[in-house]
C-alpha cells in the first residue's frame, strides 16, 4: 500500500511549522515599521510585539479550532488598534498603514473550510464579517486601509471556495467513474446471461457443421464402396448422424453448465473452413484483403461462425455448388461475403431437415451485439449470398486486460 504525500500524512507538524514562519513573518514586518511598530517602542511596544508572536502562533490549531485562531488573532488586531486610538499609548510610525499581521489572512481561511462541519455557512460568515471590520478598521475610514484589509481576509474564503469546488468536483467524477465502472460490470453480467441463454442454438450449429460433415462422407462411402457390407456400414453410420441430428434440435436450448470460455476459432480458421468444404464435395475458395490483425478477437469470432454457418447451409440446401467467402479487412470495418452458385441438384432432405430454423437469426442477432449489419438471400443468378459488415474493432475484456 502506497503512503500518501507527507504533509498529509503529518498534518501537526505542518501546521506547527506554518505558525512558526507567520510569526517570524510578522515579527520581522513588524520590526521593519511595515504595520503598527513606533518610532521609539516602549515596554508596552515589546510586550506587543510577543502578544503578536503568541497570537501568530495560534495557527497551529487552524485545523480544530478555527473560529478560535480567528478570534485570537482578531482580539490582538483590535487591542492594537484601541491601543493606539483612542488610548492612544502606541503611535505607530506609518498611521496609514495596516495594523493587523499577515497571519490574518490564513486565519480567515479557517472557519470556511474546516468549521463546515461544526458550524454553520452563516456563522463563519457572520464571523468573517467581524474580523474583516476589525483587519480593515471601518471605524477609522480610509480607502487604502480597507481596500487591503477586504483583500486580505477575502483571499482567504475565495481559497476555501476555490479548493471546495475542486474536491466536489473530484468526489464528482470520482463517483461518476464508480457509477460507470458498476454499469459496466452490470452490462457485462447481462451479456454474459444472453450468451449462456444462447448457447445452446450455438451447440446445435457447432455439432450440425461436424456431423453433416460426418453424413456427407458416410453418404458418399456408400455410393463409391466395393462391397456390400462397407456400404450397409457407411449406410447406418449416415443414418445414426441423422439421427443425432434429430436428437440435438430437439434438445436446443437446454443449457447445463455456464461457459468458462469462448473456444471459437478466429480469422486464423477460414482456410480450415473452406478446405474442409471442399473435401467434403463443396468446393470453395477463401479471398481475403487487409491485415487479419486488424479484427480484434470477438469480432473474428463472430465472422468465423458467419463462415461456418453459411458453408453448412449450402452443403444442406445446396449440394453441388461453388462457394466464394470474401474478406475485407480495414481500418473501421470487416466486410464479409459468402456466395454461392445454384445448386447443382435438389437439398439433400435427410440434411436439409436437421436444421433448427435458429441458425441465420442467431447470427444476426449476435453481429447485432457488436454494432454490426447482417444481410441473407438469394442472388439474382439463383445463387444464395450472406453479407456482414463488423466493426474492426470491439473492445473486450481480453483486449483490455
């Protein structure tokens, strides 16, 4: 743990320390005929001169007792003042000048700032009235006198008005960040919710891309097989794949355990993609343009699974076609587009049937989250086509950790 900075952790000392300099301060001025000393001092003079001292020194206590430091120092200001007229036992060398220390002026500050919680704005107020009438000696007009006398103990509030404003200020956006930070969590604790709740449409499109894959190849091993029984082999092992197909949907949206992770392929896995297309009868070619590294981690995901989904479509519902994916990479925007040519023959119905109708809509609705668009339908040459359009980058946890 980090210590804060030293005159806050010794604030005592540092108080002790200002007293001391003040009462040097006005000791010296004093001396030097600045404020009420005589041309001849006396005994009464001296005596004076080490009042001033002590009441100087009372600044110690400017932290807790502040209406205290102030009425020391204003008691003093006024005894020299009445000491000097009407008494008249002082003739102070300078009439015109300011009677009162300097140490007024950070006596002035004191009620405002650290009396807030003890007394009330209307009392250090009244207080600060007080002592500015005594500083700048009202009962004796003189323009100087009080113009310097309002500027010293109004230096004092103005400070404590300026540093309040800063602290509320600080707690302000202290607290706006907190609020913000907590708004944050809470945002991500609800997308975390919809992804659980997703999820299982998301198994289901994961294990349909496997095992239609699974059927294909059993489906083609019975047409091309030597014998008998590799082809009653390859034959129940493409309808048991059916059959799980079958089984899966109807267990969409059961959803057991929370995600500890996101396993999905980036970018880095469209060439896996598209080789397997091919190698399972739908040919297909990847074109990419720009630098991968511009898509950041979820973004790459989402446009992984836009892939994977769009290839399984057309091997379900259009077998024999050509596929085209198209990558744009830039500096704002991943732009994505699958197409394919019109099937060479009718979908596959054992294929086609397997689907749980959530694909394309769970897609949108998750390119949706990361502020991007989503387009699905049939090309003028009764092709089909997706096209996504992402932003490039979308800042997560990963990437800001």
């Amino acid at each position: 743990m980090t210590a804060g900075p030293w005159h806050r952790r010794h604030p005592v000392a540092v108080d002790v320390a200002i007293a001391v300099a003040f009462a040097l301060l006005d000791t010296g001025l004093t001396l030097l005929r600045a404020t009420w000393w005589p041309t001849h001092p006396g005994p009464l003079a001296w005596a004076m001169l080490g009042v001033q001292a002590l009441a100087c020194l009372s600044l110690a206590a400017r932290r807790h007792a502040p209406l205290t430091v102030m009425a020391v120092l204003g008691g003093f200001t006024l005894a020299v003042s009445l000491l000097i007229s009407p008494v008249g036992a002082l003739t102070p060398a300078h009439p015109g000048n300011v009677w009162a220390p300097l140490a007024t002026a950070l006596a002035a500050y004191g009620p405002p700032f650290y009396g807030r919680k003890r007394w009330s704005r209307l009392t250090a107020l009244a207080a600060l009235a007080v002592f500015t009438a005594i500083v700048a000696r009202v009962w004796e007009p003189s323009v100087t006198v009080i113009t310097i006398g309002v500027l010293r103990t109004a230096l004092g509030p103005l400070l404590t008005l300026y540093f309040e404003a800063r602290r509320r200020l600080v707690l302000a956006l202290t607290e706006r960040a907190e609020r913000a930070e907590r708004e944050r969590h809470l945002l991500a604790e609800q997308a975390r919710a919809e992804e659980r709740a997703r999820l299982a449409g998301e198994m289901h499109d994961v294990v349909t891309h496997r095992v239609s894959l699974m059927v294909l190849q059993a489906g083609a091993l019975r047409i091309t097989a030597p014998d008998e029984a590799t082809r009653q082999a390859a034959e129940e092992l493409r309808a048991a794949g059916c059959q799980a197909l079958d089984e899966l949907r109807d267990l969409v949206g059961i959803l057991r355990t929370a995600p500890e992770g996101d396993p999905t392929p980036s970018v880095a896995g469209f060439p896996a993609l598209v080789a397997e297309s091919t190698a399972v009868g739908t040919p297909a070619e990847l074109i990419e343009e720009g630098d991968r590294a511009l898509a950041s981690p979820v973004v790459g995901r989402t446009a992984y699974r836009i892939v994977r989904e769009a290839l399984t479509n057309v091997r379900k519902h259009a077998p024999g076609a050509r596929v085209t994916v198209r990558v744009g990479y830039g500096a704002a925007h991943l732009r994505l587009t699958v197409r394919n040519t019109p099937p060479a023959a009718g979908p596959h119905r054992a294929l086609a049937d397997t689907g749980s109708g959530l694909g394309l809509a769970s897609l949108r609705q998750r390119v949706e989250l990361v502020g991007g668009t989503l387009r699905a339908g049939p090309e003028p040459d009764g092709g089909f086509g997706v096209e996504a359009t992402l932003p490039s980058y979308v800042p997560t946890a990963e990437t800001v950790g």
